[in-house]
C-alpha cells in the first residue's frame, strides 16, 4: 500500500525519483514476495557469448547461404548444409530483440512476422492474447533491424509459409515448422551457452536503458510493466552500481589528495 501511494506522489510531482527509489529500496516484511533483484550482464559476459556463437554457429557467406538454400529447396543439398546458418540467423534476431528491445521470452514467442517485420517501425508486442489485450510499440535499433531482417529473409528463401517467426531448425523434417514453447525456452542455454538466459538479457537492456538517461516511467513503459513497483527494482541495480563506481573513485581520489600533499 505504501509503495502504491509514493509511486502516486512521484507521478504527482510530490516527491523525487530519489524518495521513491529509497522507499522501494526498504525491506518487504518477513514472509513477504518481492520481485528478484535483476541481474544484468556485464559487457564481459555479452563477448563471450558472442564467442561462443561465432564458435559454434558461424555463419555462411551471404552468396553461399542463398545458393545452398536454393539447392535444398530443390532437393539437390542435404539440410545440414544450411542448418548451422539457418539456427545462427534465428538466435541472433531472438538475442537481439531480447537485449535490444527488452522483449520477454513469451512476448517472444507470441511475436508473428507481422508484429516483428523489419519494415516497421517498431516491434508490435502483445501483453495477451490479441482479442483481450493491448499492445505497445518497442523501437527497433539498428543492429535488431539488422538481424530481424538477415533472419525473415533467409526464413522466406527456406520456404516457411506461416506467419509464426521461429522456426524449429534441429531436423529436416520439422525446420519449416513453429517452434514449440519448451524447445524455444531452452535455446539460448542450450545453443550458446548456459549462462544466457531470456531474462538477464531484459534485465541488461533495462538498466542500460536507464544508465542512458531514460526516466523510470518510460522504462516502465517500453517493458509493458503494468505497474511502475515492478520497474523500481531496476532504478536500485542503476543506484548500487553508481554508489559503488562513487566509492572506487572517491578512494582514488583521496589517495591523490594525500600524495600531492
């Protein structure tokens, strides 16, 4: 209830962002549920994933691809030929709207090549389902343009005649099929690494949204979250990384104030 009401006074204008992060910041009661603090990746960890994708999925030259998804089509090359190209376009699009546009895994999922085309000028996403719920509209950067785009198309070049956007890629027999919701959930750690999860992708681009400049209401918007105690949890991650960067530099900067002494 209290949170309800400063998080009322600061859409108000009657307390500050500071007020309203501190009294998220306070400690819910024994045997109370709160949201898990998020877990952002560092750009360490986004390098070795990209490693680990351009080790395990390397993709084939553009001229190469179209010529051996031609060639399949025709019946005249086996799958594996473009299977590893076909699997590294689709994470790479998946990733990059994940980190890109802070999608949820089941917004993910739902998305349709419609709501995702690279033509658009934002993502379509769906809070529910499509009769009963509203949508926003995510911005596209360039590099998920970029690889939304690389994705449909070799996805239309494979003959996919559906409008669901993921495909199930392990098999000839089933590549031009929707993938289903468990094998979807398992593919970043089980195609790239364990470390790589749906969530700490959302989690990274909320704070780098924030770190940017954002204000926690647009944040709240861009991630579809109904309630504005659901984006506080992001405003502390930003506040206990700028505390700590404070503290190094503060201890760096007495150090030289005593040595020039």
């Amino acid at each position: 209830m209290a949170l309800s009401f400063f998080a009322w006074a600061y859409q108000e204008g009657k307390v500050g962002a500071e007020t309203l992060i501190a009294m998220r910041s306070t400690a819910s009661p024994t045997g109370a549920t709160d949201r898990a603090r998020p877990q952002p990746y560092s750009a360490k960890e986004l390098r070795a994933f990209r490693e680990a994708l351009d080790h395990r999925w390397r993709p084939l030259e553009d001229r190469d691809a179209l010529r051996s998804v031609e060639r399949w089509r025709a019946g005249r090359s086996p799958y594996p030929r473009i299977r590893r190209h076909a699997i590294r376009l689709q994470l790479d699009a998946i990733i990059a709207l994940a980190l890109h546009g802070g999608l949820r895994r089941r917004e993910l999922l739902a998305l349709t090549v419609d709501d995702m085309h690279h033509d658009n000028a934002y993502v379509v996403v769906w809070s529910g389902g499509r009769s009963e719920s509203t949508a926003r509209e995510v911005p596209f950067t360039d590099a998920a343009r970029a690889s939304v785009a690389a994705w449909l198309e070799f996805r239309a070049a494979m003959g996919a005649d559906h409008g669901r956007p993921w495909l199930n890629l392990w098999a000839a027999r089933t590549a031009l099929e929707p993938i289903g919701p468990d094998a979807f959930a398992k593919l970043p750690a089980i195609y790239v690494a364990p470390g790589l999860s749906y969530r700490r992708l959302r989690d990274t681009r909320a704070v780098g949204w924030l770190k940017a400049g954002m204000t926690l209401w647009e944040v709240q918007r861009l991630l579809g979250h109904a309630r504005l105690k659901d984006t506080l949890p992001y405003g502390e991650a930003v506040r206990a990384d700028l505390e700590c960067r404070v503290g190094r530099l503060q201890g760096r900067f007495g150090g030289i104030l005593l040595a020039a002494a």
